[in-house]
C-alpha cells in the first residue's frame, strides 16, 4: 500500500510512524521508570516508618523508667525530709496526732499519696491514713511487698526504692520508697499512686503511633511483630477488616527479617509489603514491623501516563513537541497552585495569594479554583466557629459539674457515709431490693425529754437536741455504725451492712459504741449544766443481735434504705427498760462481748409477741482488772468516779468518811431548825 503513495506521502508516513513510536516506546519506559522508581520511594518511606517505630518504640519504653527514676529521686528527698521532721518533732514533744496531721497536710499539697514512720519494731504508729497502724516483718512469706523496708532497721540499708508493682491488699499500682530514721532505728517509708504511668504509656506506646500513622491514607496498615514472631500491635478493631487482616503470605517473611535483620518488601495488585526490622540505639533487634502501602493509585497514574502518552503521541505528530511542551506548562502550572492551597487549608492556614491568578483564568481551571476558595473559605470560618462552640460548650459543662458536685456535697449530709459512699461509688442499683442478715441494733434516747421540752425555750431546745445528736453521730460514725434514722431526740443504727466486719465484731463494735456514747452524754451534761440548762441529761440504751430484713423500702418515686423486723422491735423494747443513764444488752449480744465487758444480768422482761420472758444484762464497764477497775455512779446532785488503779485507798476512804460525816452533820443541823 505505501509503494503506491508518493515519496513525500511515504516519508510523512515514515516519520509519523517513527515519531509516534519513539513517542510510545518512549513514553511505556518512562512509565515503567517512574512505576519502579515510586516503588522503590514508596519501599524507603516504608523503612522511614520502620525507623520512627523503632525511636518510638525506645521512646516509649524508656521514658516512662525515666519517669520513675526520677520521682523515685524526689521520693527519697521527701522521705529524708519527713525523717528529719520526725525526729524534731517528737524531740520537741508533738504528739503522735500532732505528727500525723502535719504528715497528712504536707502529702496533700504533693503528688504522694502515703507515709508510714515505724519505731525501732517496725510499728507505724505514724501514717497518713485512718486505718490501724500497720506491723512491718521481715518475713517475705507474709509481706512479699513491705518485708524489703525491714534492711533499714537493721542498718543494712539506707534506702530502698521498690520499682512501680500491684499491692496485695486493693491491686492499685503503687511505687514505695523508705529511708532509715535520723534519731533511731525506723522505716520512713513514702508512697506513691503510680496509675498515671499507665495513661502515659497509652499516649505514647507504639499504638498510638500507629493509630496517628494510619489517620491519612499514605499507609493502609501497620503490624509490629516482638523477636518472637508473636504480633503485638495490629490497626484498631474499628478499622476496615481487609486492611486490618494480614495473610499468611505478608507474616511468612517476617520470620526471615527477624533472623537475617534486613528488610524484605513483596507487592501485591494493589498494595506494597515493606517488612523491616525494628532496631534500638544500640543496634539491639526489638521486632520487625509490616507496613502496608498502597500502590494501586499508582498503577493508576501509570495507565493515565500511558494513555497522556499516546495523545501526546497524536499530537506531537501533528503540532511538534513545542506545542505540547507549551499545553503541558500551561495546564499543569494552575493545578500545582490549587494543590498547594489545597495544603494551607489543610493545615488551618490562610489561602495562597497565587489561587487568585488561577481564578482569574475563564477556563475550567479558573472555574475551579473560584469553587475551592469559596470552598476553602467557609471551611476556615467553620472551623473558628467550631472552636468557638468548642471553648461555649467545655464552660458549659464545667459549670454543670460544680452544680452537680455541690448537690452531692448537700446529699451527703442527709444519708450515712456507708450508703452514701455506696450509691455514689455505684455499689447501689436503683431497683426496690433487701435481704436478710445478722445485724446489731443500737436504740438511744433521752430519758424524760418531754419535761426537758417543756422547760427550755424552743430555740435552745434545738440547739441541746442538735448538740446531743452531733455528738452521737460521730461517735456513732467513729466505730463504723450505720445511722438509720432520728427520731425525734432517739437514735436508731445498726452494724453489718453495708459493710461487715463479721456478726461477732460487729457487736462488739456496737457496744464499745454504746458505751462512748454514754460518757459522752455524761459530759455533754456536765457542760449543760455549766451553761444554764437546768434539767439533767440522761439516755437509756438497748443493744440487740438478730436477724432483720435489710434494703430499699418504698416506691419507685422514692425509697428509704432501713432495716425492719422482729429483732428491730425487741433492740427498741430493751432500750424503754433500760434504767437511766444505761445499757441493756439481749441475750444474744451479751453472748458475743461478754469478754469485753462487765454486765449485770438483770430481772427478765415481758415483751409482746414474744412468749418466754426476755433476758437482759446491764453492761457496766469495760472488762478489767480489779487494779484497773473504775466506779463511776451518777445520780441527781451526785456524780462519783474512783480509779482503783490510780487512786490511794486510804486516800479514798478519808475522802469518802469525811463526806459523809458532812452530810450527816448537814442532816442533823436541818433537823434540830425544823424542830425548834
């Protein structure tokens, strides 16, 4: 067919061929240069990634040790301190009280949150907490934990730093250092709640790394494998599943990088698998870590090069590569304008001056740089306007915290701290519930109130009633009681729930409670005699141990946490007999703490309902020795109180014979005026 054309037809056809060829051929191994060479750019960004796991793989596990470290040195400046203050301060003669109260001030204004000082036994009898004193031994077996502190009683250590570790007793991680006493052998020892290590860890573990690597869409997973082969961070759960699963043809090499310590990469239709190893500073292997690229939109702009390639072809045969060089700058140039505002506005910053050239073009480049800053510029005000609601709405919150916080305070003033502490700790669920357990019920009130009421005015009626029940609270708060309700000047508590010590503790509990009531009342009325009032204050007690129904009464609007039942009754019933200034125990109490204390077994009661009398005992003091025991009788005009230990019997005898030939002489004067 060519011989039939003329020469110059033959050699336009020639040299159309040929350009368009060359034009192709040159055009597919640029194709295929730039596919490698974005393979091979795309292969060290996947090294990169491995270098900057690896540093953060360092940086996260040796910041939070350098953390410790250096806590642990402020710990131990503490520690010293607080030795020096101990030793001063009971050679200046502060009680062990006043110790503590300086000790728990100064924990509150730092980040400790414990201090435990022994003696030469290893007593804390000075801490920060309210709990008993704690005993520290040697013993490994009983104190994994706290038996390291013993060195330093011996001598043997200065000081001790325990790494950050779980306690046996509540599993709160905790870190504890201890130096030796100033004056005397003894253990300072300052704790330390170290729950902030784990939320430091979180934000700056390698998960995180990932996450905030996998929130563009230049890397479609990450996976990190230990030496072992044994995968250790994979993409959240939240994640696309394709991407978040890894075959068994990516995990296969990783094998081999963890041996050999050289990358390897594979490449799939669409993604590229970079696997390399993860190394420390030192050049110590950590892992391996298997980072998943896309490549599929650059086979993309392969085949758009290709396809770019063949028009440029047409067109080179038929307006010369001057045409086309000119065409490519001229439409390329705007895109490189709008790509690199595109880039301002995703960094939150101001639009590029040079948008505006390319908007003034009438074509649809202009066209579509005009969309995008108009575009680009309700986007930024969005985002100030966000900002704005974001800073409206944090206030917002803030405030309806402190409403909530103060409602809680006021709450807590009308329930006892155990339920309190119970509802507000989510210990407590909403629905009507109750249950049946062995409790101790303590009954109080005052004896003849009603002629106390009647001979006060009302405003210092409220003010000797309110006194009288403080006063009974905290003592009743003091031993653990659950305060059930007031009833008009009579207390009603219990003990066994929500929180037990076990039925025998609980009633000792009580009656120890009992009795400090007692002496509290006793004084509370040698001080209102002293400010006016005139009638005496006495209570009667009654203390009982029994099974009751315990629990939420009432109605979904509105329900009270109380106990009821056959037990309850019979605690209030021995409370009406007891006598004056008094506490009766039942049978069943008395049997529980009769090693406590001294009691009088008192004339059986008839209560109604109950067929058989009920036996009752009067508790008269603590149990004690007779070089120990105190009398202590009360009556109207009439308060005696002897310590037999402390007292001189002769000393005793005199003062009594001496009264009473007083009052005999008292007596006989009144008789001979009334007779005369």
């Amino acid at each position: 067919m060519l011989a039939k054309l003329s020469f110059a037809s033959r050699l336009v056809a020639l040299v159309t061929g040929s350009v368009v060829t060359s034009t192709l051929l040159a055009s597919g191994l640029s194709a295929w240069s730039f596919y490698e060479d974005n393979i091979a750019e795309i292969e060290r960004q996947g090294l990169t990634v491995a270098r900057v796991l690896a540093r953060a793989y360092a940086v996260a596990n040796q910041t939070p040790k350098d953390v410790e470290q250096v806590i642990a040195k402020h710990m131990v400046v503490a520690a010293t301190g607080f030795a020096e203050f101990v030793a001063a301060a009971e050679k200046a003669g502060y009680t062990p009280a006043q110790i503590n109260d300086r000790l728990t001030r100064a924990v509150d204004e730092s980040i400790l949150d414990e201090v435990w000082i022994t003696d030469e036994k290893g007593l804390a009898y000075l801490h920060t907490k309210t709990s008993p004193s704690f005993q520290f031994s040697p013993s490994a077996t009983e104190q994994p934990q706290a038996h390291q502190f013993w060195s330093l009683l011996t001598g043997q250590n200065k000081v001790v730093v325990q790494e950050i570790q779980k306690r046996e007793i509540d599993n709160e991680k905790f870190k504890y250092v201890g130096v030796g006493g100033v004056d005397k052998p003894r253990i300072v020892e300052v704790g330390y709640n170290a729950r902030y290590f784990d939320s430091l860890a979180e934000q700056i573990g390698l998960q995180r790394i990932v996450d905030n690597l996998l929130a563009g869409d230049e890397i479609d997973a990450i996976f990190i494998f230990d030496t072992g082969s044994r995968l250790i961070v994979s993409p959240r759960p939240n994640a696309e599943p394709e991407t978040a699963k890894i075959s068994d043809a990516e995990t296969a090499p990783v094998t081999d990088v963890l041996r050999t310590a050289k990358p390897k990469s594979m490449i799939s239709q669409s993604v590229l698998s970079v696997i390399a190893p993860i190394h420390r500073e030192d050049g110590a292997l950590l892992g391996a870590a298997l980072i998943r690229l896309p490549v599929k939109r650059l086979g993309e702009h392969v085949r758009a090069q290709l396809q770019v390639a063949l028009a440029i072809s047409v067109l080179t045969s038929v307006a010369g590569a001057a045409m086309a060089a000119w065409i490519a700058r001229r439409q390329t140039a705007p895109i490189g304008t709008i790509t690199r505002a595109a880039r301002n506005v995703e960094q939150d910053n101001m639009l590029d001056e040079g948008i505006s050239e390319v908007a003034a073009r009438n074509d649809e480049l202009g066209q579509l740089a005009r969309v995008f800053r108009t575009m680009a510029q309700d986007f930024l005000t969005r985002e100030k306007t966000l900002d704005a609601l974001v800073v409206q709405r944090t206030a917002a919150l803030e405030e309806k915290n402190g409403e909530l916080e103060r409602l809680s305070a006021r709450l807590s003033k009308y329930l006892s701290p155990q339920l309190y502490e119970t509802l507000f700790r989510g210990g407590r669920v909403a629905p009507i519930s109750a249950q049946r357990k062995k409790l101790t019920i303590l009954f109080a009130d005052i004896v003849s109130f009603s002629e106390i009421a009647e001979n006060i005015e009302a405003e210092d009626l409220t003010r000797v009633l309110n006194e009288f029940l403080n006063e009974m609270a905290e003592v009743a708060l003091k031993h653990g009681a659950t305060i059930d309700k007031y009833m008009g000047d009579a207390v009603m508590a219990f003990f066994g729930d929500p929180k037990t010590r076990g039925v025998r503790e609980d009633a000792r509990a009580c009656v120890l409670m009992a009795m400090e009531m007692l002496a509290a009342t006793r004084e509370l009325d040698r001080k209102w005699r002293e400010s006016g009032v005139g009638c005496p204050l006495q209570i009667r007690i009654g203390v009982n141990t029994g099974y009751c129904t315990v629990g939420d009464f009432g109605s979904q609007q509105r329900m009270d946490y109380t106990i009821i039942g056959h037990q309850v009754n019979l605690a209030a019933r021995i409370q009406k007999a007891a006598d004056p200034n008094s506490i009766f125990l039942s049978q069943e109490t008395y049997a529980l703490v009769k090693d406590l204390i001294i009691a009088q077994e008192q004339a059986p009661i008839a209560v109604k309902g109950i067929h058989a009398p009920v036996q009752t005992y009067k508790a008269v003091g603590p149990a004690t020795t007779d070089e120990g025991a105190v009398i202590h009788e009360e009556s109207t005009g009439v308060v005696l109180k002897v310590d037999l230990g402390a007292a001189n019997r002769e000393d005793v005898r005199r003062i009594l014979t001496a009264a009473l030939a007083q009052l005999e002489s008292k007596n006989a004067a009144r008789l001979d005026e009334l007779q005369n």
